[in-house]
C-alpha cells in the first residue's frame, strides 16, 4: 500500500522546512503533525510547511496547521505555509481563512525570506 | 506381598503411633499444594519416627529420576549416601533399589541391611560407612491415580530398628498418601504453568511483533526470559557469513549481565565445539543438561582462569535451544539456571522451543523484511506495477505476497494496461523457479508481454508472440500465465490460459464460476504452441479474480481442492473490492509461513455514468482515499472544471470524515455516498445509519464550515436512523447563456 503522503525534512538556515507530497486527510493528519513537530529543534527559527506538491488537503490539514502553529508559538517561533496561488487545494485554505493567521508564501524561498527577516511570532 | 522373608523384629511404630503419624502426615500435606514444597515434606515427614533418612523420588516426564531426601544431619554421610544411591543404580537398578520398584511397582523390604544385595564400598569410604551404620531399609512405591509416580525410601540407622511386614504395610499406605499428595500438587503446578506459559507466550508474541529491530528484539526476549525462566540467558544469531555474534544477553541481576557479557566475550563460543552453541545450531537439536556436574566445567572450560569464572556463574541446569524458522537454524537461545537452583527439564525443554521458534520466525522476518537481506523481495516488488491504471468503468485491486522464506519469492506477477481502444488488459502469471532470477524473469515476462499488446495485438496473438520470445532466452524459463481482454464498454472479454489455475468469476447474486476457456501450455515449454482466445462476458457488478498457485496449493492436497475452497471463499467475501482480496487472503494464506508468493488481481466493471453515481464504504479513515479516487473518476466524466472537481471530491471528504468521525464507533459501520447530475447541478449525497453527534472541539466545527463555503446548498437531514447530508454545487460548463 502507498502510503497517502510522503514527507520529506530539510533544515534551511536554522529553518526546519516540511514538504508534504500527497494527500492529507483524518487518516494521516496527526502522524503527520507529530513527524513534523518532532523534528522541529528548540533552536530552529521557524518552520514552513511546504504544500505545493500536496494534491488534497482537507479540514484534518487545517487543524494540523493549527495545531503545530499552538505548539511553535509556544516556543516563540514563527510557522509559515506555502501554497502556489494556481494550487486546487487554496481554496479551501482561503475560505476557512487560514491566511489570516497563518502566513501562506507562493514559495519557500519567501517563506524563509520572510522568517530571515524577523517577523516576529504575533502576541 | 514381598519376596523377603519376614525379619524377627517388632514394629517400628505401633498402631496406635501410626495411626496419629498418618492425621498428622495428612494435615501437613494439606496444608500445601506447591509441589517443590509437598517433596521435600514428603521427604521429612517419617523422620525420625519412623526412619532415620527418607528420600523421595519421582518419575520426571522425560523418564529421568527426581530424587530429593529428607538430608543427613552430617553432610558428609548424606554425600555418601546420596553417591551409594547412584552406585546402586548403575550397578543394580534394573533387579534391586527405588527403579526396580517403580518399574513393577512391588514393594522391596531389607530387614536386616546385611542380608541385602551389597556393592562394593571402596576402602577409603569403608570408615564412613561404618560410621553412617545402615540397619535396615524399605523401599515403597509412590502411587496416585493408579499409577506409579515414583518411590520412598525408608532407611534405619538405629541399632535395632529392623523393618518388617507391618512396618512395610504402614509404608505403603503412606506412600499413597503421600503420592496423591505429590500428583495433587504436580497437577496444581501444571495447571499453574500452563497458565504462566500462556501469558509468558503472549507476552513474547507481542514483544516479537512490535518491532522490526532485530537486536532490540532479541534483547527484550532474552530480558522476558530472564523474568521467569532463567537466571541468565544469552541469544546467539549465525551471521549471513555464518560467524556467531552474541546478540543479546540478560541476567536476572543486573549487576550480573556485564559478567555474564564479560564471559562471553573474553571466552568466545569455539565455532568446532562438538556440542552447545555451535551443536545446536549445527543440528536444529536442543540440547538439555539438567544437572551441570563440576568435571563439565572442568571439561569445558579452556584454562583456570575459565574454569573460575565458569564456577562463579554456579551453573546449575542448562537448555540451549535452537532459533529454527521454515526449515533454517538462525542462531540458538541459552538459558542457564544459577542461582535459583532450578533444574531444567523435558517440559521447560519444550517450552523453550516454542519460545525459540517464535523468536526465530521474528528474526527471520526481520531479515527478511531488511531491505539489504532480501534482494528477491525488493527486486519482485520493484517489478510489479506501483499503481493500477485509473480506468473508467472498472475497479481493480491487486495483492502480492512474497514467500515467508527468501529462498523461495519471486516470480509471481500482475497487471493491468490500458489500450488504445478504450479495452483493458489484464494479466496475472507466475514463472518457474524462485529467487532473485525467477524475480528478474518474471521483469521481462511481464514487460514484453506489455510491449506485445501495446502494440495492438490480441491476446493469443500476444502470448503466442511472448512463447516465441522466451525460447530465446538462456535458460529454460517457463511461465503459466492467463491474459484478459476486456472491453470496458461492453463487459465482453476474451482470455488465454497458458497452464494457469483458472481465474473465477463472481456475479452480483454471488454465484462463482471457474473460467476454464481452452487451456494450453505454460510459455516456454514448446515451440509454435497455440494459444487459443476464449470469449466471454462480465456484467458490470461481476467480479473477475486472477491468482496465482500460492494462493490454492497446498502440500499433500490436490490443486482442485484449493480451487474449490477458494471458489467458496470468494463467494462469501464482501462486496467492496480491496475488502475482498483482504478477506481472500485472510481466509487462504498463512500468514507466518508461505511456501510460495501469492499473487491476486481482482477486476470489476462498474456501471459508470456521468448521470449517477454510489458507493458503499466502510467507516474507516483509510476508506477516504479511495472515496475521492472514485468520486473524481466520475467527477472526470461530468463536465467539472478541475477546480469543481476538487472542491466537490472537498466536501464530500469532509461529510464522509463526518460520518466516520462522529457517527459511529465501529469500523465495520458502513455509508452510502451518491451523486447525480440534475438540471446543471451536481448533487451528492452522504448517508450515514449511526447518531449524529454536533461537531465539538474548536477546530471541529471547520468540516462543515468547507462544506458550507464550497457547496451551494447544504443540508442536514437527521432521522431515526442516520443522517444524510445533501448538497449541491452549480457547475459552470452546464450554466445557460
């Protein structure tokens, strides 16, 4: 059995960077998040998760979002997404506002820029 | 009653005496059922009023003597007591002494010690045994439920005290007490072990099947065994280069364990030892040493220096029993009991095995499910399609199973190509021959067979084309093989069988049905061999299955009999495709031990209109992928943009999410979902038959929230017996001018 999603780490200028290729549904959303929160050092400036090679990506993404976003502020590091705008799976980002709280960048490279650059985490 | 004759003596007890001795025996052994502790009871209880040393032996399951005495107050005489004992035996056991009587179960009296069958006593112990003075001694059996469970020996030291005929009536009398004593208490500890056992096994199987790590595997085993089976115990694996590498050790005392590795390592098993370790994997035999006697260490041991260190371990009883799964010796499990004084014999013997052969098919499994160990099982599934081909119309589900041995994966495979013409080829086949060459055959079987009917050719034209081909190969490859045609707009199919069990076909009333067609030769065997097409037809709903031998061979079974099992089987399995295989499998193939691969394709046309859509699907997370690659599949043949289709496959992900998140517990819960195609809406439906609970939790509520935002009308219709979301969505391409 393919597994539903692959994820793949890298850290990028003391950045912990996620790529998630696939999908993310209530199957799999939770053994992500803890994956991806694990690897995510004390040290590290901030995380991006990178969503641009995930084809579906539903509620149970959206509350891992959340979730590891309550789980970085608490250390004061930033959490940032990243979503080509041509992507089917904005939408549903979008109308749940997830940008409002969650940065979403087209690129990792803005992302990490953006993190780079000090924003700090909000509150 | 004996053959002795009556010695002039009064009695040793007098009836009144014997009478409050038998009470009291029988107080003090009701008092116990452990069995350790009824023996040596047993054992004290006559003296010394009745006698001046009694010993107590039992017959052991594996036929060897248990022998416990009531103990010399002078260590010396109860050594030379206990060294006459096993003179004796060797010398006379077979006429005279406590096997005799077990072996007929008669009774022996020595009223005077004099008159007795006598051995040589060496001088040098002359003195000693003079001073011990033996007057007289009786030997009784120990009986319980009608059977001879061992003896008692009754020995005077008294001047004057001779036993006779009434003595030896009241002996025997309370030997049965004693032996139904001792078989009570021998059952309540067999009753106990068992449970122990069972719960010490499971324990074992789920350490075994919690991890892959070979290493830590054995280590958590070898600490499992420490807890209840042995003082100390070492785990031994052969190596693929076939050099022993301890891989785990445990002490009861962790203190202990560095040791115990110390010896271990400063004194490593010699790899020629005749017997131990490197015997017992040699030969898959356990071995048992019940009783470790000094001049065994000081045979083993390689100088001083070992030899100390071996009598500080203060061996007592050894097992070393082989790692042994399908049909190989792994490596072995060493269990030493030191100081616990445990003696090991057949029963712990069999017990260790069964440890042992789970360990093993652990480890066994751990190689091979290590990438670097199993070249075969890497290369087979690297070979076989990553993904069926997504057609319209049909639904495939395929399993493959490698062989649980390395030696024997390989060579099964299946596939499915999609055709120009809008048909669909299937394939199922397996190759002659195992390994990791039968995987590498089995590559070019299944890609040639691709390139010919890519090309356009039917299937007897193709499997006529891949005969020819694997004439040319080196060696003699041969493969069965059936190949399919199906077109999917019309359900009709044709198919060739080259030597192939016959695939079977299920209709939606669930009747099965074996495919025959016109069978011919496996590929490989024959030049210029026909293979004729055979044409048929599959209702959509119908399940066609393809598989390979693995799954209906059974050894010493005629093929036909697996068939027809299967054929049962099928017809019983549940409708959803890929529950189907599963339930195949689970009902036809072993799951720790397989002799073959197993391979298992299983194709349904499926009535699929742009007008409607339905599925059933299980409540369970896993079931969600499949739901969406369904749904856009159909979605695809409805005039959804690529946005629509997405966010349609959205919303109905989170109805169903709903539906298996809060309306049931349990997995075997299933939920409708339907769609239509009306007056330029999509509509689709989610019904589920549990209880509707509101969303909770803050993020919760998000679900219904996309639903709302993606769909145009959303409704929620709860009734008695489920609840139904309804929804509808525009889609663009259909909106008037």
């Amino acid at each position: 059995m393919n597994p539903l999603a692959r994820l793949t780490l890298e850290t990028r200028d003391e950045i912990q960077v996620a790529h998630i290729t696939g999908e993310v549904d209530i199957a799999n959303a939770s053994t992500l998040e803890s994956e991806i929160s694990d690897t995510v050092a004390n040290t590290a400036f901030g995380l991006v998760v990178d969503l641009t090679e995930t084809d579906y990506f539903d509620s149970a993404g959206i509350r891992m979002l959340f979730q590891l976003r309550k789980r970085l502020t608490g250390r004061r590091q930033n959490l940032r997404v990243v979503v080509p705008r041509d992507s089917v799976i904005i939408t549903a980002l979008l109308v749940t506002e997830v940008d409002q709280i969650i940065p979403i960048d087209e690129t990792v490279d803005e992302s990490l820029t953006a993190l780079t650059d000090g924003d700090r985490p909000p509150g | 009653m004996t053959e002795q004759t009556t010695h002039e003596s009064g009695r040793v007890l007098d009836p009144q005496r014997a009478l409050a001795f038998l009470a009291q025996a029988s107080a003090v052994l009701a008092r116990s059922l452990d069995y350790e502790r009824t023996l040596a009871e047993v054992a004290q209880l006559a003296v010394p009023e009745f006698s001046d040393w009694c010993a107590v032996d039992v017959v052991q399951p594996d036929g060897s003597l248990r022998q416990i005495s009531s103990g010399h107050p002078d260590p010396r005489l109860e050594k030379l007591l206990m060294e006459l004992r096993r003179r004796y035996r060797e010398e006379k056991g077979r006429t005279e002494g406590a096997m005799s009587v077990i072996a007929t179960g008669r009774a022996e009296l020595r009223p005077d010690v004099k008159d007795a069958p006598r051995i040589q006593i060496p001088r040098e112990e002359e003195d000693l045994y003079d001073e011990l003075a033996p007057r007289s001694y009786m030997i009784v059996p120990l009986t319980a439920r009608g059977r001879t469970i061992g003896a008692l020996t009754f020995l005077s030291t008294i001047e004057g005290r001779h036993y006779g005929e009434a003595d030896l009536d009241f002996a025997q009398h309370l030997a049965r007490r004693f032996g139904l004593a001792v078989d009570n208490a021998r059952l309540y500890q067999e009753a106990q072990n068992a449970r122990d056992r069972l719960s010490f096994m499971a324990r074992a199987s789920e350490l075994l099947s919690a991890s892959l790590e070979l290493d830590e595997t054995l280590q958590q085993v070898a600490m499992l065994a420490v807890s209840s089976l042995a003082d100390w115990c070492a785990i031994e694996l052969r190596d693929d280069d076939g050099t022993l590498r301890n891989a785990a050790i445990a002490h009861v005392d962790p203190e202990r364990v560095r040791m115990a590795a110390a010896l271990r390592e400063r004194y490593p098993i010699d790899e020629d030892d005749p017997s131990g370790v490197p015997n017992v994997i040699r030969t898959g035999r356990s071995e048992l040493y019940p009783e470790i006697a000094d001049e065994l260490l000081v045979r083993g041991a390689r100088d001083e220096e070992h030899l100390l260190l071996l009598r500080s371990v203060g061996l007592k009883s050894v097992l070393i029993v082989p790692l042994t799964a399908r049909g190989r010796t792994l490596g072995a499990i060493t269990l030493v009991s030191a100081e616990s004084g445990r003696q090991y014999g057949v029963e712990d013997l069999r017990f260790a095995e069964e440890l042992a052969h789970r360990a093993a098919v652990a480890v066994d499994n751990s190689r091979l499910y290590s990438r670097e160990h199993n070249a075969a099982v890497t290369l087979q599934q690297s070979l076989l399609p990553r993904q069926l081909p997504e057609v319209p119309g049909v639904e495939f589900a395929a399993r493959y199973l490698p062989a649980t041995s390395e030696l024997d994966v390989g060579g099964d495979w299946y596939d499915a190509i999609q055709l120009s013409d809008g048909s669909v080829g299937v394939a199922i086949g397996d190759v002659v021959g195992h390994g990791v060459e039968a995987a590498a055959v089995m590559g070019q079987f299944r890609n040639a067979l691709r390139a010919y009917v890519l090309d356009g050719r039917g299937p007897d034209a193709a499997v006529e084309r891949l005969n020819r081909l694997t004439r040319t190969f080196d060696q003699n490859d041969m493969a069965t093989l059936v190949y399919v045609v199906l077109d999917t707009a019309t359900g009709g199919f044709r198919f060739v069988r080259a030597g192939h069990p016959p695939p079977l076909i299920r209709d939606i009333q669930g009747n099965v049905e074996q495919l025959n067609g016109q069978g011919a030769l496996p590929v490989g065997v024959a030049p210029n061999v026909r293979y004729p097409a055979t044409s048929m037809k599959l209702e959509p709903g119908s399940t066609l299955l393809l598989y390979t031998d693995g799954l209906v061979e059974r050894r010493g079974e005629p093929l036909e009999d697996g068939i027809a099992k299967l054929e049962r089987v099928l017809a019983d399995a549940p409708e959803p495709l890929e529950e189907l295989c599963d339930h195949v499998l689970s009902a036809l193939a072993a799951e720790d031990e397989r002799d073959d691969d197993i391979a298992l394709l299983a194709v349904r046309p499926i009535e699929l209109q742009a007008e409607r859509f339905h599925t059933t699907l299980r409540a369970d997370p896993t079931e969600l992928s499949r739901l969406r690659r369904l749904l856009m599949r159909w979605l695809r043949l409805t005039q959804a943009t690529a946005q629509e289709i997405y966010d349609i496959t959205i919303a109905a992900g989170e109805a169903c999410a709903n539906a298996i998140e809060h309306a049931y517990g349990a997995r075997t819960a299933r939920f409708d979902v339907e769609g239509a195609v009306k007056d330029g809406f999509l509509c689709l439906s989610v019904r589920d038959y549990g209880s509707w609970r509101a969303p909770r939790g803050e993020h919760r509520g998000r679900g219904l929230q996309l639903i709302e935002a993606l769909m145009e009308d959303v409704e929620i219709v709860r009734g008695d017996r489920g609840t139904e979301v309804r929804m509808r969505r525009r889609l663009s391409a259909l909106e008037g001018p």
